[in-house]
C-alpha cells in the first residue's frame, strides 16, 4: 500500500530536486521515490510549475527595472497610434508595451494611456482582443476606462485606455499614513469595483498592488484586464495560463489550472488587504515568486495578519486580532468554496466590521456577539461607574441571553409546530388517497399530478395553528401548478395565501407583499387577468412605503411588471426589465439575475432590438453557468439565445445554441420529458427557417410522437407550442391536411384556458390553413376572433402588434382577388422605425405583400419595383442566401407580372429560379409547388414550348390529385392552363 505523502516530506524533496542540476534529478526521484509513484508525480509537478514557461511566472506585469534598459522599444515618441501621438513609455510587460499619448483631433485635448502590442498574431493578439472585449463592457468610477482601440497597418493591435495620475497602492497608503479604517475604506473600493467586474461576469485573474492606482483624490482604480476571463467563456479556457500570472498573489487554483471563479480574485483580494494591514505579503518573499507559490501548495493553513504584524507595520497587532484575522483568513483559504463567493460578500464583511456588527467569518462564537452588543453601545454604559458598568454589562448580558433563550425556545416552538403540521398534511394527503382507492394497487399508481390535487383540496382546513407552515405549503403547491401551466389552481392557492399573510403579518408586511406578487404573476394569463395590475399594484405601495427600493422582493416585482406589460407597453416593460436587471447587479449573482437577464431580452427583441436581445441572453447563459443551481435553466436560456441569433441572420449560432439546448433538457431532464420535446420542436422550427425542410418536418413529427406519449401532456401551452409549430411548418411545406390536424387539436386545448394571445396566434394560424383549403369563410371568421383576442390583450390596431392580423387578412384578400382591399388593409400594416435591424422584418414583409399584389393584379410596374426592393433589403442584410424561400417567392412574382406583360423571355428565368428553390424547400405534393409549375407551362407555351408546358400541367395535376381540398387560387389557374393547353392541341392539328 503507497503511503500518502506529507507537506513536510514533499517539501523537504521538492527543495532538495529545485537545487540539483536538471540533468541529476532522474536519479535523485529514482532513489527517493522508489515505489511511490504518487509522490514522485506531484514532485515533478511542483518542478515543473516552478520553472516551466521558462521562467514567466517570476515576471511582474509591467517592468521597469534596470534589467530592462537593454529592451528596444519598435516604438518612438512622436509617433501617430489612430488618433493619439506617443509621449513617453509608462511600461512594459510581456509583449505589451504602454505609452502616455495625447490627442489633439476634433478640437479637444485628452491625454491617454496607449496599450500597444507589435504584430498581434496568435495566442497573445486573442488575449489582446479579448482585454478590449472585456473592457468596453465595464463602466465603472473604479475601473480604468476604454475609449477606443483598433489594429494599424502594420499590425499593432493597440487600446486607448484612460490615463490614471495616482500611485500604486501600497505606496499610496504608506505616504499618506492612512488609518485603519482609512485603508479599510479603500481596499472597500477595489472590492466594488471588483464585485461590479464580477456582476458583469468578469474575472480579472491577476489583482496585485501594482494594477490598482489611487488618485490625488483618493479613488482607487483598477488597471491591466489582460488575463481578465468572462465566467461564460468555452471551459476549455477556464484555467489561467500560467505563465501570465502574478505568483505572489495567485490563487491555489491558478496554480494547479484549476477551475477559475469569482473566489479566485478573493484569494487576491485577501493577500492585498493582508498587505495593506500589515506592509508585508503573507509568506516569505526571499524565495523566487514561483518557487515561494510553489510553497504555499505546500505549507500549512497560512498565520493571521496579527501574527506577523511588527512594530513596524501600518497597523498594530492587537487591532488586527479577531474580526480582521478571521476576515482575511476566510478570503485566503486554501479551498476556493471555502472562502467568500465573491468580492461583495468579502465587502460587506468589512462593513460590518466597520460597523461594528458581528461579522460572517466568525458567526457562531456568543461571548463574541455579546461583545460586539456592548461596543455598538458603549457610549451610554461609559457615564455610570465602573461597578456599576460592570454590574450593568452582567445584568444585560444575563437579560440578553435569557431574551435569546426565550426566543430561540419560540422560534424552536414555531418550527416543531411547522415540521409537525407539514408531517401531518402529507400524511393526510397520503392516507386520502389510499382511502380513495379500494384497489391498493391502483393506490400505488397514483401520479404526482393527482396527489398533487388532492393536496390543494385538503390545503384549506389544514395546518390552522402554523400559519407561516400553511403560506409556505400554498406557495409550494402553486409553484408546481405552476410549472403544470394549471392557472385557475395555482390562482386560488396564491389567494388563500394572500389571505392568510395580510392577516398574520398585517397590511404592512413583507410577506404580503411576497404573496400579493406571487399573486400577480399567477393571475397574468389566467381569466383573471385583468385584476394582475392592481395585486402588482398593491405589492408595490407596500415596498415604497417600506422605502425598499433595493430588495430582492422589489427586483422579482420588477420582473412580474415587466411581464405584464410585455405586450401592452413595451417601452414600459422594457424599463422594468432593466431596472430589474440593475438591482440584481448590485447583489451577488443569483437566479433572479438569470431570469431578469432573460426576461429583459425576451422585451428588447419584441422592441426590435434583436442585438441587445442577444447580448442579454448571452449574460443569462453565462450567468446559469456560473451558478451551482443554474444548470436546469440553461436549456431554456440556450434556446432563447438561439431565437434571438436568428432575428441577427447569426443562423450557424442559432443552430448550434438549439442544439445545446437539446443536449442539456437531455442531460437534466432526459428523452421522455415535455422539456427535451420543446427543444426538439425548437430545433426543428430553427432547420426549416434554414432551408431543409425535409428534415426539420422528420423533427418535428418525432417531437410531437413523444409528446402525446409523455403521461399528463396536456398543459394548454406545450400542447400549443409542439402542435401549433409543426402546423406551421407543414403547411408552409404544402401540407394542408397534416397542418389542420394539428391546428385543430391546440386551438380546441387553448380553448380551455384563458382567451389570450396564444390562443390568438394559434386561432390565426387555422385561418391561415383554412385559406388555403378554400374555406375563405371561415377563414374570415377565425381572423376576426384572432383579432378580437389580441384586442382584449392590449394589442390594438394600428400598433407593430396587430400586424400577424393584417398580414393575414391581406392573405386572404389576395386570394379572393380582392386586390384593392387588400392594398386598402396593407396600409394600416405598421413598420416601426429606427430598429436597428439588419434586416426588418416587418418592412421585408410589407415589400413582399405589395409585389404580391401588383403581380396577382396585374400591376407589373409595382411588382418590379417592390421585388427590386426586397432584393436590395436581402442584399443589404449581407446574408441573401439565408432567405432562399422569400427569394424564391420575388422571383414567382417579378416573373409572373414580366409573362403578364408579355415579356415571357425575360420571365422564364425568373420562374425556373422560383421552381427549383419550391423543389427543394417545399414537399414533393405541395401545391406551392404546383403554382409555380402552372405558372412556368404558361411561359414555355407563350414562347412555343409546348411539349414542356404539357409535361409541368400533368405534374402539377398530379400534386393536386392528392388534395381533397384546395382554394380556388390553386384550382383556377391549373383550369385556365389546361383549356389553353387544349387550345394549342386542337391549333396544331387544324395547321
């Protein structure tokens, strides 16, 4: 059995290998580590740490010594960077170089810090790139600004930085003989900067000293972001690079390759604020940098800042002893889910220092709260006497504790009273249905939703003598109705538990107001709808007149405003988003920044602003992954994300989020779960916009297969959502029947549930279908009730929001030959403008509509110039191969408006090109495809072509054999084609 090797052993070796000659340390492992081959492994790995990257690790960022005089800059003072002239050398680290530069263009002055780097190719220049990445996101008073960058013709890459006066930090405090609570208060900035740097999920990954600058008037700021790493970065970058670090103030993690987290930059924080307090790094710094890193791998847990404080410290001993100790012995421990989570948490501990409240490093010790209780009020028990303080102090210290006693005996009361109660509740539930059941069989078969059920129903007498039981059991029950999409139940158990606050807690209560939310966001969508502005409402006066403007309970309200006004009051609703998404900023990143995240993108992209879309979804993948609880919600973040990319033409992103997506609902949920079967739906909804149609439809249909073989799938939303999109895109693919099946079967499910939008786009989309059937009336009839729904919604006429009713209508009209109507209803059709859209959608969709109905009418002037129109709109979007079907569909129609005009050379073109993007996007019987078919016979019988007309007439016969129904739109011009055709035949044997 190989013994475990100890630190003192490893050391002892290690240093005994560090001294010997490369070419002898074989032989020395060989005789020392002679059947323990474990030990021999982390001895080379220490070696190799100590002098691998040859020898980096023992360089500082930026270097100034003498050793560097030899070094040839490629660059001189005078010298013109972009819009900045090269003053003097600030530094130099690594391949970077750092100028002092001024500017003197647009009639303004500013002076500069240029960070340069020659030739910026590879490893080093993605670094760069990376820096300037990072910080054009940051925008803080403690972060050192960007203002511009870019790369010369000769290949400096190069960073326009802000130009911070000020001195190093350690020099800064020992010049000025700052306090402690003075050093305290500025190390309280570098955390706020840091933890800001965290919330935007940004890592700097090589704090020292020598990147914080402080200026003449005191603000700390942090400098050099080049090894900076985002938290959502590929994992394959998740270990610093070694060889650009700072070993002396490195984690343990950075120097192993660890994962690297928010915890790395406390352990740096924790060794500058060691520095600060005591003028001296935690361990010896006579060694090498990476020799003396190495050692602390090593080395027993590390002293305590009033160990090593000397009467030549900053700060004296017996002032360190206790909270400060335990503050920066917490940021500096060797495991990194040991120390502070992140740099705020690190902050607020020295507040509540500062403060003198007990701190998080040392909660459990009572004599040290008691303590903490006298100091806080040491000025009123200063007046009496000694004796009397004293006699005081143990009075209150006996009153205290038999306080603490009585309401620890009341709160242990209260929570066996829970604990009991709660037993007793599901004991019942269970026993409910075992009584229910005669057949214990059948008993045991029993799903969770009807346990879930039966609950709810014995929820009302149960639990009378633990009230704050009760709220917490309702709330539970209405969150799993809630994820059943069950709104009706979920609405009457989050009543029940807004009763029960208001009158436990009182109308003042932050409790009510919890419940009152959780109210608000139940009622949205149900058939109570309605009253969600006034619950909201109500929750919110209770917070203001609390003044509570920065609790996690003000941002979730925030979040459930922001949902109601989603598609009422967009600019409102974008407003509590971001205001949401500002507040959970400033707390440690959680959950609710993800959804805040998430939700804020959900209303830029319905705003237009499909970039910002992107970014924010972007922050909210990152954000779950950073997060040990995140991982069930990255699959919906991943699929947003994708929605979003393909609103930025970014289809080769939005295929690849889909299908991470997919692959983590596999991962968390499985194949047979409602969750993976979206995401199929998802991806396959993505394919079809990509042009392969074929097998999209096989993706979709499998996700419908498993979703009606799923137990309970019955949630009116995810029956809508898996049926209502493979009807879709059947139907654009040709297939009528297979699309009005199942359209038929979401709009009869949505039909149980409230009368909202859903159910309107779904209604749409069977009118939509019906159109094409040739049931024109009742295809009127669903729009005008599709129309009505998004009415009642908020969505009003003459708003971006009603457009899918206009554009339908306009559909429909067409088909009708109503032509003028339909240009009399293009006219309300709504494009919004300044966007910022690469390609908008809703003008791109006016533009078709318009060709649509000069070619259709006859008008060959305004279909060629709106085809022309739309072909510029592709052009211009820098992707026209991405949108082979609106191709396709401007070419039909610039081409039938040129044959109608009697210009069938010009036109055959034209036609063949729409008929060859129709066989590959659509189905082989969609009679889309025959349209186009009819439609280029007639242009090859106009130039005489008649063998080649007869052959597409018979194939397009045969598509529309395969149709029971048709419109007459399809029917009409197969009709006309053939008597023409007939013609021709009866012409050719009369000659």
């Amino acid at each position: 059995m190989s013994q475990v090797p100890q630190a003192g052993e490893m050391h002892g070796l290690f240093a005994r290998a560090l001294a010997e000659p490369a070419e002898r340390r074989a032989a020395l492992l060989n005789q020392t580590c002679a059947g323990r081959p474990d030990l021999r492994e982390r001895i080379e790995r220490l070696l190799q740490l100590a002098e691998g990257a040859s020898g980096f690790l023992d360089r500082g960022a930026i270097q100034t010594s003498g050793a560097e005089v030899a070094y040839e800059s490629p660059y001189a003072a005078g010298r013109t960077i972009g819009a900045y002239r090269l003053l003097h050398p600030l530094g130099r680290g690594g391949m970077a170089e750092v100028w002092l530069a001024e500017r003197r263009e647009g009639g303004f002055q500013q002076q500069a810090a240029l960070k340069l780097i020659p030739h910026a190719r590879g490893s080093i220049g993605q670094r760069f790139f990376g820096e300037r990445e990072i910080l054009a996101g940051l925008v803080h008073p403690g972060v050192a600004r960007l203002y511009d960058g870019g790369v010369e013709v000769d290949g400096t890459a190069y960073m326009v930085m802000e130009y911070v006066e000020g001195e190093h930090l350690i020099a800064y405090a020992n010049a000025h003989r700052l306090s402690l609570p003075e050093r305290l208060n500025l190390f309280l900035q570098i955390c706020d900067a840091v933890a800001y740097a965290h919330t935007r999920l940004v890592v700097h990954r090589d704090l020292k000293p020598s990147n914080i600058l402080v200026t003449s008037d005191g603000q700390a700021k942090l400098l050099d972001f080049g090894i900076a790493k985002l938290i959502d970065a590929e994992s394959s970058g998740d270990a610093t690079r070694t060889h650009y670090l700072s070993p002396a103030y490195a984690a343990p993690e950075q120097l192993v390759n660890g994962a690297i987290s928010t915890a790395t930059d406390v352990y740096a924080l924790g060794v500058i604020l060691f520095e600060l307090l005591t003028g001296r790094l935690p361990w010896s710094d006579d060694a090498a940098p990476m020799a003396a890193a190495v050692k602390r791998l090593l080395d027993a847990p590390l002293p305590p800042p009033s160990k090593l404080a000397t009467v030549q410290s900053p700060v004296a001993a017996r002032a360190l002893r206790g909270d400060l100790d335990a503050i920066a012995g917490k940021a500096l421990r060797r495991e990194a889910n040991e120390r502070y989570p992140d740099a705020r948490s690190l902050a607020d501990d020295v507040r509540r220092y500062l403060d003198h409240r007990p701190v998080q490093a040392r909660i459990g010790a009572r004599i040290y709260v008691a303590r903490r209780f006298v100091r806080r009020n040491w000025l009123p028990l200063a007046s009496a006497a000694l004796l009397f303080v004293a006699m005081a102090a143990a009075t209150a210290a006996v009153a205290w504790q038999a306080q603490k006693a009585r309401m620890e005996a009341q709160r242990a009361e209260r929570e066996a009273r829970t604990a009991t109660s709660v037993q007793e509740f599901l004991r019942e539930v269970f026993r409910a249905n075992s009584s229910a059941q005669s057949d214990p069989v059948r008993a045991r078969q029993t799903t969770a939703r009807e346990l879930l059920d039966l609950g709810a129903k014995k929820i009302d007498a149960a639990m009378a003598d633990a009230p704050e039981a009760k709220i917490g059991v309702l709330r539970l029950l209405g969150d799993l109705y809630k994820d059943l999409e069950m709104k009706d139940e979920q609405v009457r158990l989050r009543r029940q538990a807004v009763d029960i606050a208001r009158h436990r807690y009182g109308e003042e209560a932050p409790e009510l107001a919890a419940a009152l939310i959780d109210l608000g966001d139940a009622v949205y969508g149900s058939k109570d709808e309605k009253e969600s502005e006034a619950i909201l409402g109500e929750a919110r006066a209770i917070l203001d007149r609390r003044h509570d403007d920065r609790s996690t309970l003000r941002g979730r309200l925030m979040l459930k405003q922001a949902q109601l006004y989603r598609l009422t009051d967009r600019p409102l609703s974008l407003d509590y988003s971001q205001r949401a998404v500002r507040l959970f900023e400033a707390l440690p990143v959680s959950m609710n920044l993800a959804e805040a995240l998430q939700l804020q993108a959900r209303v830029q992209s319905i705003n237009g602003n499909a970039q910002d879309a992107v970014a924010s979804m972007s922050r909210a993948v990152g954000v779950l992954q950073a997060l040990p609880d995140g991982r069930p919600g990255l699959s919906e973040a991943y699929g947003g994300l994708a929605t979003f990319q393909l609103e930025v033409l970014d289809y080769n992103g939005a295929e690849r989020n889909a299908r991470s997506a997919l692959g983590s609902s596999l991962a968390v949920n499985g194949e047979q779960h409602v969750q993976t079967v979206r995401r199929k739906t998802a991806l396959g909804a993505i394919l079809f916009q990509l042009g392969r149609t074929r097998e999209s439809l096989h993706l979709l249909t499998r996700a419908k297969q498993q979703f009606l073989a799923l137990p309970g799938a019955e949630s009116p939303t995810d029956v809508a959502y898996v049926l209502g999109t493979r009807a879709s895109y059947y139907r654009l693919a040709g297939d009528f029947e297979t699309s009005m099946d199942d359209i038929g079967v979401a709009v009869e499910t949505l039909r149980r549930g409230a009368k909202n939008v859903t159910l309107g786009v779904a209604v749409a989309e069977t009118a939509a279908t019906w159109m094409e059937l040739g049931r024109y009336d009742a295809a009127h009839e669903a729009l005008n009730e599709a129309a009505a729904i998004r009415e009642a919604a908020g969505q009003k006429p003459g708003t971006a929001a009603f457009n899918p009713v206009i554009e339908k209508r306009v559909d429909l009209a067409v088909r009708q030959r109503r032509f003028d109507e339909a240009a009399r209803m293009l006219g309300s059709y709504v494009v919004p403008e300044g966007t910022g859209e690469r390609l908008p959608r809703f003008a791109l969709v006016r533009e078709i509509l318009t060709a649509e109905i000069g070619a259709r009418s006859g008008s060959f002037g305004t279909a060629v110039e709106h085809a022309a129109k739309v072909r510029a709109m592709l052009q211009a979007s820098g992707h026209p191969e991405l949108f082979g079907r609106v191709s396709s569909r401007i070419d039909f129609y610039e081409g039938m408006a040129r044959l109608d005009k009697g210009d069938s050379g010009n036109a055959l073109p034209l036609l063949q090109a729409a008929l060859a993007a129709r066989e590959e996007l659509s189905l082989p019987t969609s009679p889309y495809l025959a349209e186009v078919q009819i439609v280029v016979a007639e242009c090859q019988l106009a130039l005489g072509h008649v063998a080649q007309a007869r052959e597409l007439a018979a194939r397009a016969q045969a598509i529309h054999a395969q149709h029971k129904e048709l419109g007459e739109h399809f029917r009409e011009p197969l009709r006309r084609l053939l008597q023409r055709l007939a013609a021709a035949g009866h012409t050719a044997k009369a000659a």
